[in-house]
C-alpha cells in the first residue's frame, strides 16, 4: 500500500485538484466491532490518510466523494433501529464515517478540501463488473425481487458538475450534500426496462426490512463456507439506508440543473448496451 501511494503523490505532480472517488466497499458483513470489522475500518482510514498526505504533498485541492449514508436524516423509531443495526455488522457505513471524518479534520487544518456527499449516481461511463451495477443487473433479468424502499439518484455528471461549482466557489471543510431524484427503486427497474425496449414486468416489490436481514444471514451462510457472497446480495444493505432527498442550501446556492432521470438511466442503458456489443 505504502509504495500504491508514493506512486501516487508522484503521478499527480503538475495537476492542482486531486479527486478521491476510489473508496473501498466494505459490504460483508462482520462481528460487530470483532477483528475483521475493525480491519476494513482500519484499511478505509489508512487508505484515506494516504490520500489526504498526497494533495498536501503536492499542495493541491482535494474534492472527496462521501456517501449520502453519513447525512443525518429524519427517520421514525424502527427505522432508525434497524439502520443502527445495519452499522453494526455492515463496516461498509463506519468505514464511510470515518474516511470522511479523516478529511474533515485536514480540512479543517488548512487542506482546501471539498467534501460531496451525493444521492446515489446513475449514468454512463460505469465500469463495474456486472453483478455491482443496478442497470445491468436489471437489463440481465437478474433482479426479479427488489426492495420497496425510495431513495435519491444523481447523474454522476451532476456530481462532476457540483464539484467543480464547489471548488470554484471554495466550499471547503463541509460535507455538501447532493440530492436527486426521489424514486423507488421498483419505479427505477420499470424504466431501465422501458428504455431498453424490454417486455415483461418490472421486478415483484418486497419488505425493504425483510430484504436486509435475508441479505445478511444469507451473508452468514456463504461464509460459514467460505464462499463470498453473491454481489446482489452485498449491495442490499446499502440500497436499504437510501431515503429521499432535499436540495441542501449549498446545492442551491451553487444553482445545479440536474440532468432528468429519464435522460440518465437513457444514457446509462445505452452506455452498458454498447459495451456487451463491442
């Protein structure tokens, strides 16, 4: 890791703005607060730490993807209940929390940081494998359950966009937050499909709650194996901490014009179509 990263400081000599959109995905489940747990939180922080020692290095900007998982939310009882849960056995959320909370505190020692939090991003130029990506997953048939749970979109060039906006405006040392379109992810199956020219039904809506807990004791059974488990699976746990979105006063201010869903999950689709066709 050491010498991934002295590699690092040198291939960004000659740029100003360093973009840290690389984060791990922490997403098996683990004992809470066990060895394993406390690894993946511990690695995310290094690597963070890393990267932050890299734009002060270089003496460059550095614009910090978070999640939209670490934004406070209005939420009843349950629901926080079971999200306390999920952040207990799933590292992926404190892993999140942490590497954020690493460049806060640079920031707020004088690394011009811009820290984004965005809705979940759709669009082209994805490049993960198959069984991590939503569009591909849906255009497969390899989602015939999902969850009835609503969550926030974001075309990942509204990202870009809103970053750029930030650095000019030098909003550093505060998570920004990035909101979408509010859309089940049903709904959001439905129209992939649609887009695609599919026939056939969107996915059956089930329990966001049930979901959750069938990924994680499905979760425990493939290790109780020693097989990884399935990506579908994996990604369920953060699907499930999705809720709608406002604006954030910095996203107004910054005046962000959003591509439509409908144009995003357009270009997202063909985008995936024309790499099974190359």
């Amino acid at each position: 890791m050491d010498g991934e990263y002295r590699r690092l400081r040198e291939a960004s000599v000659g740029h100003d703005v360093l973009v840290d959109a690389a984060a791990p995905y922490p997403l098996e489940p683990c004992m809470p607060g066990g060895a394993a747990w406390r690894a993946a939180v511990n690695g995310a922080v290094a690597r963070t730490r890393r990267v932050v020692e890299a734009a002060g290095w270089n003496g460059f900007r550095l614009a910090f993807i978070s999640s939209f998982t670490t934004l406070a939310r209005r939420e009843s009882a349950v629901a926080a209940m079971e999200r306390k849960w999920r952040w207990s056995v799933f590292p992926y959320f404190e892993a999140k929390a942490a590497m954020e909370r690493v460049v806060l505190a640079a920031a707020r020692e004088g690394l011009p940081a811009v820290i984004v939090n965005p809705a979940a991003c759709l669009g082209p130029w994805e490049f993960r494998a198959e069984n991590l990506s939503l569009v591909r997953l849906v255009l497969a048939r390899r989602l015939p359950l999902m969850m009835d749970q609503t969550l926030s979109v974001m075309d990942v060039r509204d990202v870009a966009e809103a970053i750029a906006e930030a650095l000019a405006r030098e909003l550093f040392a505060r998570p920004i937050a990035l909101a979408g379109h509010n859309v089940t992810l049903v709904e959001l199956a439905r129209q992939i499909l649609e887009l695609d020219g599919a026939g056939g039904h969107a996915p059956v809506a089930c329990n966001a709650s049930l979901a959750a807990m069938a990924a994680f004791w499905t979760a425990v059974s493939y290790a109780a194996w020693n097989q990884a488990t399935p990506d579908p699976w994996r990604a369920v746990p953060l699907a499930a901490d999705g809720f709608a979105m406002l604006p954030s006063p910095e996203q107004i201010s910054m005046g962000l014009k959003l591509f439509s869903l409908r144009e995003t999950l357009r270009d997202a689709v063909g985008f995936h179509r024309s790499r099974w066709a190359a």
